[in-house]
C-alpha cells in the first residue's frame, strides 16, 4: 500500500484528485454482477488527442444489469476551440444550446467524483480514456486510474474463431447496435452513446458467459 | 434544470402506452428520471411467486416477460414491449402471487412505486385505468382483452388449462385498413378494388358509418350469375343492415357472432353499434388465423402480410401448430414438411417484401438458398439463419454493381429474418456476408476449392453448404451447382474420404459404461448434447452417402437414408434404421425445445423419463453401426481419424 503511494507524483494535488485516488483502497468484487461499471462516452471535436477537446462527457451507473437513470452523468463543456465539421455530427454547438455548459475542470472534478473506482466500459476505449487523461493532463493533473473494458474487443471474443470467415478488425458501435437490435436513437450524443455500449456489454456479457464462467479478472483479460 | 437525454429516451417509449399516455408530460418526465434500465438474460427470474413486493413495478421494454403459476409453472400470460407486470402486490401490499421470467433477452424499465403512487391519486384517468384493470381482472382473471396489463390478479377460480383458455380469451386482431365504398360504386369498381387489395370483403359507408357490406359471395350471386349487370350500383346488392361490434370483443366472442349470424365478415365500429364510425372489418379468415390450427390459412396469412412484424405474429402459431402436431403424436415426417412449407413461406415472403424494397429489380437472375437444418428441411425450431445466394455470370465490367446489388438485397433480407425469428449466424454464414454471395462461376471455384484442398474448414464448409435447398429465385442455377458439386466430388474421390472422417469425428455418446456422456464444461455443463453427439453424426454420414452415389436435391436426412435402402437393398436395414433414429432423435429435440424455450440441443439427463432414456440409447447403436460402415467404405484409417 505505501508503495502504491511512492509512485504517485508528490506534486500538491487537488483534494478532489485525492478523493478519487483514494476510491482505489478499495478492491474490486471478483463476481462481476457485484462490480460497478461506468459505462462512457465522450464526444469530441475531432480525433487529435493534442487540439481537440471533449464536447461533453455522458456516463451511466451499471451494477448488477441494473442502469439506475438518477445515476447518470451528462457533461457539456464549454469550448474555446470548434471545429464546425464535427459539430454536424453530434449536433453540439459551441458552448451547447438550452443546456448548461461548463468549464473543462469543474466537468473533470465531476467525472471524477462519479466515477470513482469503477470499471469504465467504452466502445474504443483507449480514445476516449486519452481524450479524458489529456484534458487531466492540461490541468497538471495525473492520468485515470481506473480498470477499463474495450465493447469493441469485447464483441469480438464472442464471435466464432474460424479460418472460415474472417473478423473485421474494427467493430463500429453501429455493427454492434444492428447486430444487438439496439435502437439507434440518439446516436452521437454522448449519453445515447453510453447507453449502446451499456446494452451491448450486457448482450455481449451474456454471450461469453455462454461458454464458460466469467469472474472479473476474466473479463478484464478478455476485453481490456 | 440538467438535461437527461436517458430519461427523455425512456418517456417518449412510455408515453405510447396506457396508463402512462394519460400522465403530464411534466410527471412522466419526473417519473422517468427516476427509473432504473434492468436487462434480463433468457430464464432469468424477476421474482417469484411469494416473494415479498418489489419497491418498484415494471414495463417491459424490449423482449418478452412470462408470468408462470403453480407447481408445474403454467404460462398465464405473456406480456410484450409496453406491457406493465407486478403492479398489483405493490398497491395492495401483499406478496406476488406470481413467478415473472424472462421468456427471451429482456430489457426492462422499473418504476418505483413511490413516485408513481402519488399520480395514480392525482390523474382521475389514471386512479380509472387501475381501478378498471383489477376489476375487470377479478371478474376475468385471465382475460387479455381487459390487458390494462396490470397481472398479478388474484385468480379464485379452480385449475384452469392455460394456455387453451388464455387463448380464447385473447382480443381479435382485425384488419384496420378499412376497404370501403359509397352505396353509389359499380360492382365492377368494388370487384377490381377487392382484388388490388386482396380483400373477400368491402364495407358500404355513408359518412364513415356502416351501411352494408359486399362480399366475394355476394358478388358471385347477384353478379356473376348474370342477377344484375355489372354497373349496378352498391346499395343494391349489399348486405344490410351489418353487424358490428367493439374493437373489444375476444376471438370467443367472434366465433359466436359469426356463427349466430351465418356471416364471415363482422364490422368494427367505434362505439359497437351501427351508429358509430366504422374502423375495420374482421373476417373468418382473421378469427382462423388467430385460432392458428390451420396450416392452410397460415400460408394464406403469410402471403397477405404487409410487413415483417405480421410476419413475425404468424410465426408464433406456427411454434403453436408444431406444439399440437407433437401432442397428437401426428408422424414426423409430415409434422416436419408442413412446419418447414410454413417456414419456407415466411422465408420467401421476407424476400419478396425485400425485393419491393429496393430501388430497382435484380440485374440478372439468382437464386436463395438455405443452408445446414433450414435446407435440410429439419428445421422445426428457430434457430439461426445459414443462406447463401447465387446470381447469374455477368461480364467482368458489371461484375462489381451486380455483386453490390445482391448484398445490398442480402442485407434486407437478413434483417428481415432477423426480425421474425432467426438469429443472426454466428459464423456469418449469410448472404449479406460478400463470401457467401457470389456469381455461379464464383461458386464453382470455391467449392472446387473445398473439394480439392480438404481440410478441416473446408469440410465444416462443405458441411454446411452442401445441404442447400433452393428457397426463392432460379432452380436452374441451383441444378448447375448441384451437377457441378457431382462432377468435381467424382473427380476428386479423396473428398469422400475427408468428408466421411469428419462425419466420424463427433464425440461419442456413451462412455464405457454405456452411461450418457454429458458435457464436462461450459454453460451447458452435465448436460447431453444431443445436437454434438447424437443427431450430427447422422446427418453426416447421410449427407457424404448420398453425394458418393450422386443424388441430387434429397436434402432431408431420413429422406436420404430412405433412398440410400433403395440404392443399396443389402444395407436396407440399417439405412431405414437410421433413418428412423434420425426421427426419433428430431423429435425428440424438438419436444425438449418447445418445452423448455430454446432449441433443444441441450438435455438434462436426470429430468427424463425412463423410457426416454431407453429411446435415446437405442439409436446410439444405430449410430455406431453407420459409422463404422463408413469407416469400412471409405477406407478411413485411424491415422486420418
């Protein structure tokens, strides 16, 4: 435990850092039904993790197959950089329209607090958690620290391993929500986004377990 | 106030549905903040019968939700995408009085009690609809044409047969799209319009209110007969005054109507009565296709259907029709070609709807073709889709659109099947997939291919495809694949051999002791795999028999070993022994699959009867006799095995 904290930069960190740092004393349940997930998405401006920056931030609470409305997180930031291109997309204009926005940090302070020690589920994970650890780093802050679960890698181990047809590299959120029967509404805003991958893992969950019992360690093998 | 795009998700599905449409939209957008999204695997319990209430009730979202009873957990109701269960126990404060399980995949939304309490006292129209709900329960318990969908009644009633009653009891489902004419229309101009809309029946209306009704006998006596001309005008040959009823009435209530009146056709109106307006007409045909024991009028349903989801409806009589052919003990063989004509309508039905779907009409020729059990005309249950599709040579240049177009049309057609029923393949064995939609000389190369080069994918491969049937399209291009296959396996006798070790690679079904192998791991741990061990190695010993003799388009296992004891009358005995095990063995999965959900493949050893046991062991001797015929015909050593 004392080593866990030698690694950490000594640099003066916020309190709220420390809160969520501290989240992490706590060890996870084995049996995945007792896990907390946050299941998230971001939507960006753009695809550079340098220049572009998070348009809002949408997160939901899973425990147990259980996604409690009153426990979801829905961002809008305010931005001082726009690319219009990417705007048509997801519909957000700058600084948002009808809906409160705020600053990068106070939305980082937030998500902190929410996501605690969870394991974060994300469709592509690995963009959205640079996106978030370099929004941290603007504000000298460290990076997550949370255990994380790709639906894209995920989805992948459920389907047959066969010379016989070929997997895609990539599976959009767009294949799995077909493939699931997902409805497709509010597609491209963070939230709706969230809620996809949040129905996908559960459909995906179930089909792994199919072949076998999953505790957490597993799944983390199978999906990080 | 923060926005919650999740919860506005949740309101704008609630809103469509009793009693929620009655709610403000300021209280249902507070009510749907507070809910909480619970998915449910297949099987999995929501609560039990005696379970002390839940905080909150629930409305299924997407799947389906069984409400069992009793012992033997007889299925009282069934209740779909907007339906509400469990409310009752909540507002009376007493235990359930039923078991609610996931009948599939299941999502659904739970509503606490006590945020909806208090709008139930406030909202008159809301207090109305419970208050309705649990009387009209009381005095029907199992009635589904009162479904305010408020189960968790509190039936008094001694042991009811469910499913037979609950069916009785079940609102009509009536034809909303009203064909109508005005008492001044020429009996020409109804017949051409009764045609175009396949219609047996047209509604008279004088201001949306029923005047009469014309039907084809109507037609055929006063008109065809030469009674009147054919410009005579409606009022003069209709039926008046109609019948009607509310849209309430249970198909119960209709069988009585019709019969009472000696009519076929019963007009909806709004209020019931003549005096209201007409909202649509219910046909003999519909009460048929609702009672569903009519594989006559189910391919006429089938081929009326309007969309996918009707489609979807008529399925679930089918898996009902196979349900009673099984019961009555009606031979499998006939069981099996009616269910499969059925299913084959839907198929072609699905495609048709899909061709009419696409911008233009396909460039050249093609045929559908379904694979593995569907082609094998074996498939009783629903399981996944295997197809292909083959289309005409076109010249290099074109090659590229025509290949585009088929997908495009595979990939509606695998939606389509998706939607009534048929999971996708798990291996992508789809014509939507581009490996699995190719030209004819496209095919030709890669099954020579399969054939030249055998190993083990390509045998799982020729496996699968080599059992097609042509469902819908040109039987042409099928009959040159199928000459084509004969050619090249001749050519290649070693293929046999590949094909005949791999019918021979199952694992066995009984161990040393001669005790039922059950799987070791997995999520069907202890369980017999009766799919692996017992039926496969049958169906592929048929299928490379009946290649090596060159066969053509006996794609049904019995069926072939039917033929091979024709071909081969010293080996008569053994062949019809298979294929009665091959029956025995189809059936039994598919009783185990009704019985239990799913797709039979799985059996739990220590729930059989005795006597299934012995049933089941007796074809394993069977099984060993073909396969070491095969071991013997084609030489297989021990090294290939």
């Amino acid at each position: 435990m004392i080593k866990f904290f030698k690694k950490r930069p000594p640099a003066n960190l916020p309190d709220f850092w420390k809160t969520y740092e501290n989240c992490f004393l706590e060890k996870q349940p084995e049996e995945v039904n007792s896990v907390r997930f946050v299941v998230l998405d971001t939507e960006t401006t753009g695809f550079d993790y340098i220049h572009d920056r998070i348009l809002s931030i949408g997160a939901l609470n899973l425990i147990n197959k259980h996604i409690a409305i009153n426990q979801s997180l829905e961002l809008y930031l305010i931005q001082d950089h726009y690319n219009a291109e990417t705007a048509k997309i997801h519909g957000i204009l700058k600084n948002g329209r009808g809906t409160e926005c705020i600053t990068e940090i106070e939305a980082l302070k937030q998500f902190l607090a929410f996501v605690g020690n969870a394991v974060i589920i994300a469709h592509h994970t690995i963009f959205d958690i640079n996106m978030i650890n370099q929004a941290l780093e603007r504000h000298q802050l460290p990076k997550l620290l949370n255990k994380t679960l790709d639906t894209s890698t995920l989805y992948k181990k459920t389907l047959l391993t066969s010379n016989v047809f070929k997997k895609k590299d990539h599976y959009s959120l767009d294949d799995l929500a077909e493939k699931f029967d997902i409805s497709m509404k509010d597609r491209h805003t963070a939230i709706g986004d969230a809620y996809i991958t949040a129905i996908a893992f559960l459909k995906i969950w179930t089909r792994l377990k199919s072949k076998g019992p999953l505790k957490l360690k597993d799944l983390l093998k199978l999906g990080s | 106030m923060m926005k919650n795009t999740i919860s506005e998700r949740v309101a704008d599905f609630l809103e469509h549905f009793p009693p929620f449409n009655e709610l403000a939209q300021d209280q249902l957008a507070t009510l749907s903040k507070e809910i909480t999204i619970i998915y449910k695997e297949k099987d999995n319990v929501i609560f039990s019968e005696n379970d002390p209430p839940h905080t909150s009730f629930y409305v299924v979202h997407k799947g389906a939700v069984a409400l069992k009873r009793g012992e033997k957990m007889d299925i009282l109701d069934m209740c779909d995408e907007g339906d509400i269960f469990g409310l009752r126990p909540l507002i009376a404060l007493e235990n359930y009085k039923m078991t609610a399980q996931a009948h599939e995949e299941t999502i659904l939304y739970a509503i606490p009690i006590h945020i909806f309490k208090p709008y139930a006292r406030e909202n008159k129209e809301v207090g109305n609809f419970l208050i309705e709900s649990f009387a009209s329960n009381t005095r029907n318990p199992y009635s589904k044409s009162h479904r305010g969908k408020l189960y968790e009644e509190i039936p008094n009633l001694g042991p009811i047969t469910p499913e037979a009653q609950l069916f009785d009891l079940q609102p009509v489902k009536y034809s909303k799209k009203l064909i109508s004419c005005s008492a001044t229309t020429s009996a020409k101009e109804i017949a051409e319009k009764m045609t175009e809309k396949k219609v047996g029946a047209m509604l008279v209306v004088e201001n949306k209110l029923p005047i009469g009704i014309i039907t084809d006998k109507d037609l055929r006596n006063n008109i065809v007969t030469g009674k009147y001309p054919i410009t005579t005008e409606a009022s003069k040959i209709m039926v008046s005054p109609v019948i009607t009823y509310a849209k309430s009435m249970t198909i119960t209530q209709a069988q009585i109507a019709m019969m009472k009146s000696s009519i076929s056709h019963l007009c909806i109106t709004k209020d019931g009565t003549p005096n209201s307006k007409a909202i649509g007409i219910l046909s003999k045909h519909d009460l048929m296709v609702a009672i569903g024991n009519n594989p006559a009028v189910l391919i006429k349903a089938i081929q009326r259907a309007k969309k996918v989801k009707n489609i979807r409806n008529i399925r679930k009589s089918i898996t009902h029709l196979l349900g009673a052919y099984l019961g009555q003990n009606i031979p499998l063989t006939l069981t099996s070609k009616i269910i499969s004509e059925l299913n084959d309508a839907c198929i072609k039905r699905v495609i048709q709807m899909a061709l009419d779907k696409m911008p233009e009409k396909p460039p050249v020729a093609f045929a559908w073709l379904s694979l593995g059990s569907q082609g094998r005309n074996e498939q009783l249950l629903q399981t996944d889709q295997d197809n292909a599709l083959v289309f005409q040579n076109v010249p290099e240049e074109k090659m590229e659109e025509t290949t585009a177009y088929f997908l495009e049309l595979s990939k509606i057609i695998n939606k389509g099947l998706f939607e009534i029923g048929y999971e996708y393949c798990p291996a992508e064995m789809m014509a939507s997939n581009p490996n699995w939609c190719l030209s004819l000389d496209q095919w030709k190369k890669a099954i020579t291919q399969w054939v030249t080069n055998p190993g083990a994918d390509e045998i799982l491969l020729s496996s699968i495809f080599f059992d097609y049937n042509l469902t819908y399209g040109d039987i042409t291009l099928v009959n040159q694949l199928s000459d084509y296959i004969f050619e090249i396996t001749q050519k290649y006798p070693i293929f046999f051999l590949h094909l005949a070790s791999g019918a021979l690679q199952n694992p066995s079904p009984t161990g040393f002791f001669r005790q039922l192998l059950v799987e070791q791991d997995g999520e069907h741990k202890d369980f017999f795999d009766l799919k692996r061990r017992a039926l496969m190695p049958l169906t592929d010993a048929a299928r490379v028999l009946i290649l090596s003799h060159s066969v053509k388009s006996i794609n049904n296992t019995p069926g072939r070993y039917e033929k091979l004891a024709e071909l081969e009358p010293n080996n008569e005995e053994i062949f019809m022994a298979c294929s009665f095990a091959t029956k025995a063995l189809l059936k039994f999965r598919t009783k185990q699959g009704l019985l239990h959900n799913d797709s039979g493949r799985y059996i739990a050893i220590d729930k059989l009867t005795k006597e299934d046991k012995v049933k089941l062991k007796r074809t394993f001797k069977t099984i060993k006799e073909i396969q070491e015929l095969l071991t013997v015909r084609f030489k297989i050593s021990n090294i290939l095995r």
